[in-house]
C-alpha cells in the first residue's frame, strides 16, 4: 500500500484565554478525522503554537482529541469511531439569513421574562435549585474553576458578579480525576454525565472577518439571533435562555432533560450545520456566565432571553 500525504490548511492559534486549549484539542480531532498519526499532529502544531503552549499543553491536548474521537477509549479494542461532526453549510445558513433575518433586539423583544440580575439567581431558578445541587463555575476561560453546592455559593455571593465562566449541567460530585489522571473540579468524570445533561448551548461562533458577516450584509451577533430565533420555531427542545457573551456571539440554553446522549448528538449533528460549536453537547463544556463580567472586552455576559421551566 503507498502512502499519501494530506494537507490540512490551519488558522493561527488563538491567543490564551481566547480558546487556546480547545484549539489545540479540534485541531487534533480534525487531524484523526483523516487517519493522521498523534506523532505528525505534534511536529505540525509545535511548529505552529509552540511558541504560545506551555510545558506539556499540546501534547495533552492531542491525547484528548484523539480520544474523544475514538470515543473516549471506551471500544478502541473493536476501532469504532464517532463519525465526524458536520462542517458549517454556508449555503444552508444564507439561505436562512435571507428568508428569516432577526436582529438582537427582535430576541430580546419576545424574551418571555426578566433574568434576575445576580448570576446565582439565574441559574437557581433555571435549574430549581434548593441548595445543595454541585455547581461549576471558574474565574475566567483558563482557570479558578470550583465546584460548589448552591449553599456554598450564595456564601461568596458578593464575589460572582466578576466572574466568567459557568457549567450549565449540574455536577455529581465536587472534584474527580481528569483525562491526565490529575483532580479537577470541572472534567467528564465529576460531570452529570452523557445522557444525563438538562441544557444543551448551541453557539453559532461567527467572526466579524468571516465571509459569512460579507456575504449576508450582518453582523455576527444577528446572524447568531437569526439562527435561535429560527430554532425557536422549529425546535422540538425548549429554549430557556439566551446569553450575549460580552463579544460576537449569542449563546442558547435548550433544554433536553429526559434525552438520550443519541438524541442530542443527532439535534447537534443538525446545529452544526448552521455553524454550532458541537462541544455545547458535551456535559462538561464551559460558557459565559450569565450575568457575569467579561474582563477581557469589560462586558456584561447579559441575559436577553429569558424563558425558565416555572
């Protein structure tokens, strides 16, 4: 059998804070999508982040990216493979763009009520919490994450409003150990679990530069509206809440208790195709906290819809 050679065109990394580590880790599951070899994918993106990682960061990232890919190494004794997740189809999407525009404030105008304006109050109501369900929340995108009960929180409750990042998915457990055999208050293994989330977060993430933003005359935070407003027609979840994150992108809180990991895969099979982050499936996944302070663009991450299970 000869070999061949493909050519994967990359972007330049991300700076820190702005997604760097889930750069690293896309660009390895893209690059297993294609049969390459851990190895090559470690030479390639030393030479292009190298300069940016730290000790260890790549080949870390690496290793989870191919084990997602591989299914976490649950079944790599049997080579089965969880299919790639589609590419944004922009034909699709300017279609949608055409025939249903939406801008921000046409969400915002249809929000069924008010968020409470403390981040803990959302996110207590949202979930109906009593006090002692696990919560995750971290200090910014790359760290100071913690898990806590509700009780726990409302302790510190002053200091909140500052920070950035939340789980949507409540934990079972405070910490637990990470793909790197560490303890970490925020990983799979202390998550809620597959199949076992309440929130699925569809964040169509556009850039300005992006030809998208050209082609359609809109700017990413309205085409992101245009896209929720859409799915909040035709979806069969329910849509709970929606998140201006502080800079170019809407993010989506639907809610999918009782689905199956299948079902949610297969619904973001379907967003991904209008240019969802697949990883708003994973029960583990980070956002922006609601009502919480974006430090780097001095935002507010504000609730523009407002929709809870009452």
């Amino acid at each position: 059998m000869s070999a061949h050679t493909i050519t994967l065109p990359i972007k330049p990394p991300p700076r820190r804070g702005e997604g760097f580590n889930d750069w690293l880790r896309d660009r390895a599951i893209e690059a297993a999508s294609y049969n390459a070899t851990p190895e090559s994918v470690m030479d390639e993106l030393e030479r292009i982040a190298g300069h940016v990682a730290r000790a260890g960061e790549i080949k870390r990232q690496i290793e989870r990216g191919f084990r997602y890919y591989l299914g976490d190494c649950k079944d790599l004794a049997k080579g089965s493979r969880r299919p790639k997740w589609p590419e944004r189809n922009d034909e699709l999407l300017l279609d949608l763009l055409r025939d249903h525009p939406a801008k921000v404030d046409d969400l915002t105008a249809i929000s069924p009520a008010g968020a409470p304006v403390h981040p803990l109050d959302v996110l207590r109501e949202l979930h109906g919490a009593t006090g002692g369900e696990l919560l995750c929340l971290g200090r910014s995108p790359t760290g100071g994450f913690e898990t806590l009960s509700f009780d726990q929180w409302e302790k510190r409750r002053d200091e909140l409003p500052r920070y950035e990042m939340a789980v949507p998915n409540l934990m079972r457990a405070c910490t637990a150990l990470n793909m790197e055999g560490e303890p970490s208050a925020r990983c799979r293994d202390n998550s809620c679990g597959f199949g076992g989330q309440r929130f699925i977060v569809v964040e169509p993430d556009i850039d300005p530069e992006d030809d998208l933003c050209r082609a359609s005359g809109m700017t990413p935070p309205d085409i992101c509206a245009s896209v929720i407003m859409r799915l909040l027609k035709a979806a069969e979840l329910p849509l709970r809440m929606v998140v201006y994150s502080g800079g170019k992108s809407l993010h989506a809180w639907f809610e999918c208790k009782g689905a199956t990991q299948e079902r949610i895969e297969a619904t973001f099979r379907h967003l991904c195709l209008y240019g969802a982050d697949y990883r708003g499936c994973l029960p583990e996944q980070q956002f922006r906290l609601p009502q919480g302070w974006r430090a780097d663009k001095g935002a507010r991450q504000a609730v523009i819809y407002f929709n809870p299970n009452r």
